[in-house]
C-alpha cells in the first residue's frame, strides 16, 4: 500500500509540474512518474537541508514535491537545450 501510495503521489506531482511549467499540453505520464519521483527525492532534500537535518533523503510532501519537479524539468529541459546548441 506504501508503494501505491508513493507512486501516486509522484505521478501527481509530475502531472502538476508539467502543467505548471506547459500549460495547454498533454502529460507525459512516464516522464511525469519518473520526474515526480526524482523531484519529491530533490524537494525532501532541500527540506533535510533548510530544516539543519543534513543531507538526510527523505521523501517530501506533496508541495516539495511539486517544487521539486518543476525544479527537475526546468534542469531537464536547460540540458536538453544545451546539448542542442553543442
């Protein structure tokens, strides 16, 4: 049920992210999971180290997750943009 539960609450966030960040397109839903995943490990992260708990991975809740994945995508598509120019 804690798997369920964890990857529901990654897709939702990749989801919201996406639509934050490309309003009026279509979710990817596998790049949504995985980057809903990852930002919620990158939005826990940034929790442990503003809260002085260190660089304890820890899941975050549904807004670090959020933030997190925006925080990924945005990375995501600076590379992608990169490697094009290279």
């Amino acid at each position: 049920m804690l798997l369920l539960a964890i990857l529901v609450l990654g897709l939702s966030a990749g989801a919201a992210a996406q639509k934050i960040l490309k309003p009026g397109r279509r979710i990817d839903w596998t790049s949504a999971l995985v980057q809903g995943l990852t930002g919620s490990l990158a939005g826990g992260l940034l929790a442990s180290l503003l809260s002085g708990d260190g660089l304890a991975l820890r899941p975050s809740g549904l807004l670090g997750s959020i933030i997190g994945a925006i925080v990924v995508i945005a990375a995501t598509n600076a590379w992608q943009s990169f490697r094009q120019r290279a």
